[in-house]
C-alpha cells in the first residue's frame, strides 16, 4: 500500500531546464495541507526526501504532485484527496496557500503529472499508463449509504432537460466514455436532484450536442476528451462546478459553501495533521491564532517536526 507524491524543483540558479525529482511514498496524503508551510519551508523538506534519478511514477501511480519553479516562483500542484479536493474546502485551501506563497503563481493541473512533465519541455508519454479501455463508473442505487457522506466519492452526471445519474467516483471519470455514456445510463436510478457535494461532474445536452465537464482532482488526460465526442461540442470547465449548477436547471443543487466555516474546519485539519507529531502545547495557540492561523501553524508545525534532532518522516 502507498500513495505516492511526486515533486520537482526548478533551482532559482541553475542551468535552463534543470530540475530536480523527489519522491514519497505517503506523500499524497496530505500534500495540500503540507504545502501550507510556504516555499522557505517545504523547499528544504522536499530535498531532504529521496532523489528520483530515472522515469517518474506514471499517472497511474503517482496520486499527488507538485512543482516548485524557484526560478518563475511557479506552483503547480494537483492531489487525488486532500481537502483541496473537496467542494467545501476547496476556495478555503487555495485562500490559504497563496497566503502562503506571496507573489507566485498557484496553478492546479488537471492532467496529473504529465502536466508536470509538459511544463518543463518533456514528454509527457513518459508518464502516462495507457490502459486499454475505459473503467466505467458504476450508477449508484437511490439511497446508496454513499450519498449519506460529507464528502462523497460521487460524481453528478446530469442528462437534457430531465434525468440526473450519480455515480461512483473510483475509475475513469464519464467524459472519458464518450456518447456511449447516454445510452448506458439509460435505465440507470434517476436521482432526480443531486444535493450532495460532488467532487465532478458532467452535464450532456443531447439537442445541442454540447458537453460540459468539471472535477476537484486531476485525471489522465484531461485535455483530450473531445476527440472521444466527434461531432459534439465539449467544454471543460476545470473545477468551476458553478458552471454545472447554472445549465442543470435545478438538479444539482449542492450545499452552500460558507468561507468561515471552511477556514476554521481547514484550520482544524491542520493542527490535525501535524499534532501527533508536535510539543503538547502547540495546538493550543494555533487554535488560538488570528487570521493567519492556518498559515502559521503549518510554518510552525512542519518546521518543528523536521528541525534538526527529530528525523524525518517519509509522508
């Protein structure tokens, strides 16, 4: 078992193109809430982690990335899981990480690593784990205990004027399927209004032959979905699953985001993520702490988790 992160600096001095690779094995869990530590701090933990000198791990494999152009001052980050991956916390986290990172430029990439690899002028085939064929995402059942989740692993599929399918959120996301995906659902539950909150989502109108999709994570391939919908218009719209809400006509109704209420829960997952590993009386002012609470604890918890004397641990 592992979840692997990958991560690239690009060193502010060093020769055009260069870059180094480092790697974890239980990276990925938690990446979001790591990089909340600022570029002062995470910087010298990822080069004290393990130097990746051959191919990365594929996108098949590799569940969390990010790169640090120190050169640019670039972010580039994507996770599978994390609360930046959750609708709640989504605006939360990225409010907080640029708090983090004054003066650069945050950028998600919804391809996963091959977009890493792309920014840099590689190939990126030399990430990619090309599969055969699509894994569809099995329709859930009305009722299905899923849907009882604050955070679903659900993915809100939403038919013409009148149908509103949700489905697992395991495999390949729908768009992948191509039009085949109306016909399968054809006898799939009809939800009839989807008010949880998703993590992606597609909307199909089959008159106008227009296709709209959006996800909170990043899957293989996100900028080669129309091919797979000859003869269809296809817009993707990132993680603005707004743009879903506003063309379903009432069946995707999720619930509110309230930005306090996100900053606090966040600010908590925070102290969460680091206490085990903290003196005993930290957690008290970082739950204490004014505005920049989560900012502060993240700088205070990870350096003095990784401060000379008290190892390191990979994840």
């Amino acid at each position: 078992m592992a979840n692997w992160a990958t991560y690239v600096v690009v060193p502010e001095g060093g020769a055009v193109g260069g870059h180094e690779v480092y790697e974890a094995r239980f990276g990925a869990v938690g990446i979001d809430l790591d990089l909340l530590a600022g570029p002062d701090v995470v910087v010298p933990l990822i080069r004290a982690r393990s130097r990746v000198s051959g191919r990365w791990r594929d996108d098949g494999m590799c569940e969390a990335a990010a790169l640090i152009d120190l050169r640019s001052r670039t972010l580039l980050l994507f996770a599978w899981e994390g609360p930046i991956t959750q609708m709640r916390h989504r605006s939360a986290t990225w409010e907080v990480l640029r708090r983090a990172w004054p003066g650069w430029e945050l950028r998600w990439t919804y391809d996963g690593p091959a977009e890493l690899a792309a920014y840099l002028g590689l190939d990126p085939d030399e990430v990619r784990y090309r599969r055969p064929s699509v894994y569809a995402e099995s329709a859930l059942d009305l009722g299905d205990e899923e849907l009882d989740e604050r955070d679903p692993l659900v993915r809100v599929v939403t038919i013409g004027a009148g149908r509103c399918h949700l489905l697992s959120a395991v495999n390949d996301h729908p768009i992948a399927e191509g039009p085949a995906l109306v016909d399968r659902l054809a006898d799939a539950p009809d939800h009839g209004v989807c008010a949880v909150a998703a993590d992606s989502g597609i909307h199909v109108d089959p008159v106008r032959r227009r296709v709209g999709w959006w996800l909170l994570n990043a899957v293989a391939g996100a900028g080669e979905m129309a091919p797979r919908w000859p003869g269809w218009t296809v817009e993707f719209w990132e993680d603005r699953w707004e743009e879903h809400v506003r063309v379903a006509g009432g069946r995707f109704v999720p619930p509110a985001v309230v930005r306090e209420d996100a900053l606090a829960e966040l600010r908590n997952e925070a102290v969460e993520h680091w206490s085990p590993r903290l003196p005993s009386d930290l957690p008290g002012w970082m739950q204490a702490a004014a505005p920049d609470a989560v900012r502060l604890s993240a700088t205070a918890a990870v350096s003095c988790l990784h401060s000379p004397g008290t190892g390191s641990e990979d994840g």
